[in-house]
C-alpha cells in the first residue's frame, strides 16, 4: 500500500517534469510570462513530491518490509537505524531516487532566486533541469523500481512486480540479504551522497550555459549567476572522492587509498573539466576571452557526470565497485549521446557570438598561464580517458585485449600533476594582460629562495635523495611558500594601510576579497593533500610476520608487539578476532592498538580492520592477517609505515574551509555590462585584485 | 600571422607533443594482455614470463593459504571475458557458478603473496595481474576480486530453494 503510494508519488512528479518542459518552451515560444511561471512552479512542485516519495521508501526501510525487494536487498533486521536510512543509495534503484531528489531540491533552490535582470533565461533552467531530472525519475519508474514487491507464483517461483500477477500471492522473506559489511563504515555512508551532491550541482551551471546559448544571452551573466554553484559543486565532488579513498584506507586493508579503478576515473573526470571550468571561467569575466572553451567543458563536465553516473550503474567495466548489469545502460547511452548533440548543436549555432574580446598577448600572462592551467587539465582528462578506452580500441583493433593499469596512470599523470601544482603557485603573481619574466621573478624570488631553503633541508636532514621525491618536494614547497607569502604580503601592506593589526588586517582581506583568498587556501590545501600523496606513494614501506606473544615486528623504527587476543562473538552477528598490540618507538611507549578481523555470519563475509597510528608525520597500519587461538603459537601481521599521509586528509578539510570562504554569500554586485566593466581594469599590477 | 601567435601555437604544439609522449610511452612501459584462462591456457608457451592480466571464477575447494609466508594459492576456472557472453549465460553470479561446477572448464592455479583479501571465496571473480612461470602456475602481483553478490542480488537466496 505504502510503496503503491511512493511510486505513485513518483510517477506524478515524472509527469509534472514533463509538463515543466513542456510549458517552458511553450511560454519562450509565445513569450508568455504566465506559461513560463507555471513550469517554474511545477518543476518546484516536484521537490515535495519526490521528498515523499525517498521518505516513503526510507520508511520501508526503516521499517523492515522485506516485500519490498529493494528492501530485502540492501537492509537486514540487525542493521541500525542510520546504516537503514543510508541504505537508500546502497543499492541501484534507490541510488536513482537519491539522485532525483538531490535534482529537484537544487532545481527548486535555483529557481527559488530573484530572477528580475535574467528572466529569459529562466524557461530553459527550467528545462534543463526538468529534462535531467525526468531522465533520472523515468529510469526509476520504467527500469529500476525500488518499490517492487515480491511475489511467489502457482508454480512456486517469486519474482519481483509492482502490482499482483496473475495468480500470485504476496510473499515477505522473514529477514533481509543487509548491506554489505565492507560498506558499513561512515566513509561509505558520506561518500557516495557526496559524489552525488557534486555530480548534481554541476547541473545547474550547465542548464545556465545552455539557457545562454539558446537565448544568444552570450555575455558572462550565466557564469556570475553560477559561479557559486560551481564552487560548491566542485567542493562536494572533492570531499566526495577524498571520503572515498578514506574508505578505501581505513577498509579494504592494502594501506592504499586510490587505485586507478575504472569507477575511481569516472567520477575523477568530472573533477577535471570541473576544476578546468572554474578556473576558465575567470578568464571570461575578466578578458572576455575563451567563450567557447567555458561553452566546451561545461557541456562536457556535463556529460562525464551522466557518464560517471551510468559507469558506476551499469558493469560495463570491470571493477570493485560495479554494480549488477541491468537495462539501464543503454537508456544512458542514449541520454548521453542526446543531450550531448543537442548541446553542440546550440554550441555551433553560437559560435560567432562566442569570439574572443581581448588577443592573448604575453605568454606570461595570467590568462596564458589559466589557459596553461586548463590545457594541463584536459592533458588529465586525455590520459585518463585514454586508460578507460584502451582495452576496447585494442581489442577491436588487434582482436586481443590490452589494459593499461596503475603504473600507467601513474607514470602519464605524475608530470602533469607536478606541473599543475607549480603552476597553481606562480599564477596569481602573475598580472591580467602583460607580465614578463622579469615582473613575475620579482615577484617570486623572495618566496622561491624559502622554498629552496626548506627543500635543502629536508634532503640533507631527512636524507631524501630520490630524484622524483625531490622535484615532488620542490614543487608543493615552492607553491605553499608563494601561497603563504602573498597572504603575508598583502595583510602587511593593509595593515600599514589602514593602521590595523595584523590578524585584523588578514581577515578583513580576506573579508573583501572572498573568492581569491578563498582560493589560496584551496591551493594551500591541494599542497597539502600532494604532500600526503608524495609520502604514502614515494615514501611508503610494509613488513610482514608471524610472531607468539610478547614478540616484535620492526619498521622504520617503530616495534609492534603482540599482546593479546580475543575471540568473541558480539550481538549483531558478528565473530571478532581482536588482537592487542602495543606500538613503541626508540623505546618509547606510543600507545595500545587492536587490529581485528570481523565475520559477518549473515553474509558469510569477513572484514578486515586496521589498527592504525596516526599523526602528522607518519601513520603505522597494522592488519591481523591470521592468528592461532593459542597465543604462544603466533599471529600473523601486515605493517604499512605510510608518512605524512594524513596530510592528504587534512588538506580535505582545509579544501572545505577554502570553499566555504569562496562561496560564501555576499551582496551580490551590481550588473555591469561586461565592456565597461573591463575598461576600468585598465592597471595591471602582479598580485591586483582579480 | 602575428608572432604572439606563433609563440602560443609552438606552446600548445609542445604541450601536445610532450601529453602524447606521456601516454605513448606510459602505455608501452604498462600495457597487459587481458586473457581469459582458456585463451592463456591455449597460448602457455608464447606467454610464459609476459606480465598479464586474467580473470577467472575462483574455486572454493582449492583455495589454501599459509599465513607465516603469506602465501594464497588457488584455482580458478574459464569464464569469458565478455560482458555479453555473461550476460547470455544468466548474469555474473551464474557464470561464475557454472564454471566452477562444470567439470571440463580449463583451469589456471594461481600464487599470490599477500595478505588474504576479505572477498577471497568461492566463486568469486579475481581478477590477476602477473605472470605465468614455466611450471604452468600463475604468479599474481594483483589480485582484484569482485563478488556478484556484493552489493545485490536479484531475487533472495533462500527463497530460490523454495
């Protein structure tokens, strides 16, 4: 009854989509504000609509009805509550829910906006976003629909129906399959919601993008309007691929966090034209320049985030994170390919609209260098795209399959990452329209020679000597300490300005100049991450041994000992093995650790978890490989010394803040039109506001 | 054509040359073979030493593992590699099944040192990296499994047997 009422719900709210499309065209067509209002509204109205209809399945969920069959599949009675609420996108058909809710509350949000200087755009927001969310809803009703119940028929079989076959009888399994175990970890929980949330939000800059090239609006209003969805959207993205090699980390016990996995580059692609995306679109506000490109990645960011979507849903690649096939892959396909045309279509169609207003001039330009910048991006895209696709094209050419793994990856991405994070520290010295070698080296001598002091310091004091350790190091020290100094400088320069104290000084600039500054803390915190990726990449080292208690394992200083161990099973079904190991370094005592191994009785499933030691420097990662109930008779362990890499987690939160701080409202600025608003940016200064 | 022009053509001409060069080689130094048993199996001695990429359906009987070396043996059976071949069988979890029950299925015993991964069972899909030694035994570097059942599985288990 309940689920009858929640894909009803459902199907309203597809409907209502579809009238939003509908009359939004229809009201540009006629130019009938009333046609236009009423698909505003009824895209709006879709929010509550599918708001009831996740409530009622997470209501199911909560609520144990195991004939329900998504239910059934992804919860089970001794789940708590949360792991049944989250449940919703542990498994497909949910997933698509969860995706059409996060669209329609965003699409509502957007729409929610003061509209008087951009109205003509509305209509086709409203179509945009309608058009993808109907796509999303349409997969749940016609293909994947969680609310389906089961039914056992004359002969015996159960199958799966949303109403009653013919002779059939409703059927409720006494308990459910529950949600993987390897998936029960708080990472798992936020990651994907996370994901989802960034995948989403680029929607709406995109559904801008194409309202500006249908109305032939062309000038950078679409980008001011969405500037802070972007930001927002790419923040989620980011925290939502950090959360995922967190898990990865803390759970599936090989002390790495990335693997080059087909799903992992799905959802990376995205970042990638959206990261590209962000920093082009400055160069349109500020130059008037690269209109088609800003056009290009964000059709593309666009169709790499249905693209990650569908890859994680479909299986057509192998990979830890596939789910079961299902028919929904071709559906996909099709929306891919369509909306993808239509784009180009209106992309083509504009094209003259979209010439540059300014030539690039110096090669050391700010926007020569952005350009550099999203040049080194889309490099990203290629490799990585090249890795998906490799094993097809060859195997259509040669007829044998050819893959291309990590160590590909790594090797085609290393320099262009390296020189990424360079780049991210010499370019805002750099000046809008003309800098030289000599302007920027003025500018960054000063920090340079602080950078080359801390590098020779950590070569002759830590000893490092490895070539790619040492351009890696000079790379994010060089960057950090430009970042650092052009906080230092302009605070010190307002100070003496205005007179007021330093740390005063520092905030108000910050203050006023939200989306620079909150940049520089996202590039201190892309430093900060690379440094934790260069520790646990270059630097990691493992050991591995079976000891009896009381014995020690050695790495990198550090002694592992082994206590005890305990055998136990625990309430919700689970046997324990959790041994006591105590960690020591250079005889000092450091703490008492317990890494354990878990078997799930329901699933049949163990589940390894790590004891780690962790901090700034360095983390110690322990695994119970295998144990002998009799203590004297050893235990195995696996030992991952990984420095630094928690700064890989900490830059995660500092990445937060830095969006936080560039996306924060303010009021929002008067509309100039984008001529004169240049010409009062005549003065070119390193370092000017941008 | 102005000479700023020129300058910034020659750029971006160097940066493409520099991002193929990047990939030519990385997939040169890293490209595997991805084979199915039965196409490794066929090929043995041309194979031998080549790092390779399989995939097979892990049979449960088979599978020991000495914790003090670390070491995990197995076998795995033929099954294809092909998405739609498994999809015409009845889907991953089947496939997997009829290979490891069907008798006449070529199979590939596997060493692997590491720890053992918590989805190592019976009818698993692993997936290896490695190579094949003269003595006919695939040592893998990589192991990658993937269980059908992990996230979801069509219709209930016990219910099935009904």
């Amino acid at each position: 009854m309940l689920a009858d009422f929640g894909y009803g719900v459902l199907i309203v709210s597809f409907l209502l989509a579809i009238y939003a499309i509908g009359s939004a065209v229809y009201g540009y067509r006629t130019g009938s504000a009333k046609w236009v209002e009423s698909s505003r509204l009824a895209m709006q109205l879709t929010f509550p609509m599918i708001s009831l209809s996740a409530l009622t399945l997470i209501y199911m969920l909560v609520t144990d009805q195991y004939n329900i069959g998504f239910v059934y599949e992804v919860t089970s009675r001794s789940m708590p509550v949360y792991l049944k609420v989250t449940a919703l996108w542990g498994g497909q058909s949910g997933s698509l829910v969860f995706w059409g809710w996060l669209m329609s509350a965003f699409a509502t949000a957007v729409t929610l906006r003061k509209w008087d200087r951009d109205r003509e755009f509305l209509p086709w927001v409203v179509v945009v976003c309608s058009v993808t969310l109907a796509f999303f809803i349409g997969l749940v009703i016609f293909y994947e629909n969680p609310f389906a119940k089961y039914w056992q028929t004359m002969s015996g079989d159960v199958i799966t129906a949303m109403f009653a076959p013919a002779a059939a009888v409703p059927f409720t399994p006494p308990d459910g399959r529950g949600l993987n175990p390897l998936l029960r970890h708080p990472g798992m929980v936020i990651h994907p919601p996370m994901l989802y949330l960034g995948f989403v939000s680029f929607v709406i800059p995109f559904a801008f993008a194409i309202a500006a090239l249908v109305t032939g609006r062309t000038d950078d209003r679409w980008i001011r309007i969405t500037r802070r969805w972007t930001i927002v959207a790419w923040c989620f993205l980011s925290v939502g691929l950090v959360l995922g090699g967190r898990w990865a980390y803390d759970v599936l016990g090989w002390g790495g966090y990335w693997g080059w996995d087909p799903v992992e580059i799905a959802a990376f692609m995205p970042w990638l034209t959206g990261t590209a995306f962000l920093h082009s679109v400055m160069i349109q506000e500020k130059r008037g320049m690269l209109k088609y490109w800003n056009m290009i990645l964000i059709i593309l960011t666009y169709a790499l985030v249905i693209f990650g979507t569908f890859l994680t849903r479909s299986g057509v690649l192998s990979s830890v994170h596939a789910f079961a096939q299902s028919a929904i892959g071709p559906a996909f396909f099709i929306f891919i390919g369509v909306t993808f045309i239509i784009s180009a279509a209106l992309l083509i169609y504009r094209w003259a609209d979209l010439k540059s207003e300014a030539q690039m001039t110096s090669m050391l330009s700010r926007e020569a260098l952005f350009l550099l910048n999203n040049l080194l991006f889309i490099s990203i895209l290629v490799v990585c795209f090249w890795g998906v696709i490799f094993p097809l094209i060859s195997e259509l050419v040669t007829g044998q399959k050819v893959t291309v793994g990590p160590p590909f990856y790594r090797a085609a991405t290393g320099p262009l990452f390296a020189t990424l994070v360079l780049l991210m520290g010499i370019a805002p010295l750099s000046a809008w329209g003309h800098s030289t070698i000599k302007t920027l080296g003025n500018a960054i001598w000063k920090p340079l020679i602080v950078a080359i002091i801390a590098l020779l310091a950590v070569i002759f004091i830590a000893g490092i000597y490895a070539p790619y350790a040492i351009i890696g190091f000079f790379v994010i020290f060089t960057s950090a300490s430009i970042t650092i100094y052009e906080f230092g400088r302009a605070a010190l320069a307002r100070s003496r300005a205005q007179k007021e104290n330093y740390a005063l000084a520092l905030w108000r600039l910050a203050g006023r100049n939200r989306r620079r500054y909150g940049g520089y803390l996202i590039h201190l915190s892309v430093v900060f991450m690379a440094l934790g990726i260069i520790g646990i990449e270059m630097f990691q080292t493992q050991t591995q041994g079976t000891i009896a208690q009381g014995q020690s394992i050695k790495i990198d200083g550090y002694s592992i000992t082994y206590k005890d161990l305990a055998i136990f099973d625990t309430a919700d079904n689970r046997n324990v093995a959790r041994a006591v190991i105590t960690i020591e370094k250079d005889g000092q005592f450091l703490g008492e650790y317990y890494p354990r191994r878990d078997y799930f009785y329901e699933s049949q499933q163990p589940m390894t978890i790590p004891a780690v030691r962790s901090t700034m420097l360095d983390d110690v990662y322990v695994i119970l490989v295998d144990w002998q109930p009799i203590l004297s008779s050893g235990a195995t362990f696996k030992v991952y010394h990984n420095p630094l890499v928690n700064w890989l987690w900490a830059g995660a939160l500092l990445l937060i803040f830095g969006s936080l701080v560039a996306a924060w409202p303010d009021k929002e600025i008067d509309y100039v039109p984008a001529r004169t608003r240049r010409e009062k940016q005549v003065v070119y200064q390193p370092g000017a506001a941008d | 054509m102005s000479s700023p022009r020129i300058k910034f053509l020659f750029g971006g001409l160097l940066i493409l040359a520099a991002v193929v060069y990047l990939i030519v080689s990385s997939t040169q130094a890293s490209a595997q073979y991805f084979m199915t048993v039965d196409e490794l199996n066929n090929k043995k001695a041309s194979i031998v030493d080549q790092n390779v990429r399989i995939s097979g359906a892990v049979m449960g009987d088979t599978i020991t593992y000495d914790a003090k070396t670390l070491s995990l043996s197995f076998t795995v059976a033929d099954v294809s590699g092909d998405n739609n071949e498994i999809e015409k069988e009845g889907g991953l979890a089947v496939a997997l099944h009829q290979a490891v029950i069907d008798p006449n299925r070529s199979k590939l015993k596997i060493v692997y040192v590491g720890v053992k991964p918590d989805l190592m069972r019976n009818e698993a899909q692993a997936i290896m990296t490695g190579h094949l030694g003269a003595d006919g035994v695939f040592r893998a570097d990589e192991l990658l499994l993937k269980c059908p059942t992990k996230y979801e599985e069509a219709v209930p288990s016990q219910v099935k047997g009904n």
